[in-house]
C-alpha cells in the first residue's frame, strides 16, 4: 500500500469495492479520434472546477492520451489528491459535476460518466502508481515500436471474449511490463 502523503483522516478501506459489481462491456479498440484531447479538456476543466485546489493534479492518461495509439474510446483522467481518505474533500464534488463511484480500493478510487466514456482515477500524492501512469503514457507518445506493440495488442486481445474489462486490463500487463522497463532503461 502506497505511504500517505500526510497522516491519513482515517483509515483507508481494505477490499475492493465494485459499485455496481461485475459489467460485461464490449471491448472495442478504434483508430486514434483527433477529438480525444479535447474531451480530455473538457473534464479537466469540470473537475478542476468541482474540486479546486483540493485536486493536487489532473493529467489525461491511458491510450487516448498518446496520438497516433489506438484505444478503447474511453477517457482516462488522473486526479491526485491529499488524501484518498478524505473522500469528502472530492467525491460529493465530483458526484454534483455528473461523476459516479465506481471502484473504491486501497489508495484507489474511480468514478466515471454515465455514458461510462471518462474513467477518473483517484490516486492520493506520493503513489507510486502515479508516476507508473505518466512514465508508460510518456514513453508510449516518444517511441513508435512500442506504440505500434501496444496497439497490435490491444486490437488482439480486444477480439477475445472477457468477463469484465478488468480481466482485459489484466491481460495486458505482461506487454505493460515490458514497455515499462524499456522506457526505465532509457531514461
């Protein structure tokens, strides 16, 4: 579990939270959409707007955010905050700009759109997997071979029939990994 940037309000939860439960979606890699950016834009604007200075951060991240990637049309949004306890300081906010809870976890929140079309991760400052997000992100928006991995496969295991998309995202990981650990030996 990540170290608090600070004393915590209270502890943190200890399981997984799936609001809803489990969801069969189809999964769907298209073409790069020139549009993404722009959406991106947009909830960032809105969530800036809700959440002020209690939003320590905000960065677009997973495949919209590289040109030229494939992806499923699916805006994921990086939101750091003090302290992912404190859900008081950010979740009525963000549920009154039109978001909703998703997934509460260990250090983890989300809380996505009703046209399930922008995912918002939560994460509190000092997680490590803030910079993992940003170092694949960047690294994918500098180097075309594993851009054009990436995608192959995406394209491949998007064919494939899921319970959920978190078994997708699973099924990723091994490709992750290795695109990760390139881009820490290039830096």
């Amino acid at each position: 579990m990540p170290k608090p940037s600070r004393a915590h309000r209270r502890p943190d939860v200890t399981v997984v939270d799936l609001i809803g439960g489990t969801e069969k979606r189809d999964l769907v890699v298209v073409d790069p959409d020139p549009t993404w950016p722009l959406t991106y834009l947009h909830h960032e604007r809105r969530i800036s707007a809700a959440l002020g200075s209690d939003a320590v951060a905000i960065e677009h991240i997973g495949s919209t955010s590289v040109p030229g990637l494939a992806a499923k049309p699916i805006i994921d949004i990086l939101v750091v905050v003090d302290d992912i306890t404190a859900e008081e300081d950010y979740l009525p906010q963000l549920n009154a700009t039109g978001y909703q809870l998703r997934v509460r976890e260990p250090g983890h929140r989300v809380v996505r759109t009703p046209q399930l079309d922008v995912h918002v991760h939560i994460l509190e400052a000092g997680n490590p997997q803030i910079g993992e997000y940003l170092l694949l992100r960047d690294h994918l928006r500098r180097d075309e071979p594993d851009r054009d991995l990436y995608a192959r496969t995406k394209r491949r295991l998007a064919a494939q029939d899921w319970p959920d998309m978190n078994a997708y995202a699973d099924a990723k990981t091994g490709v992750i990994t290795q695109i990760k650990e390139r881009a820490r030996n290039k830096q």
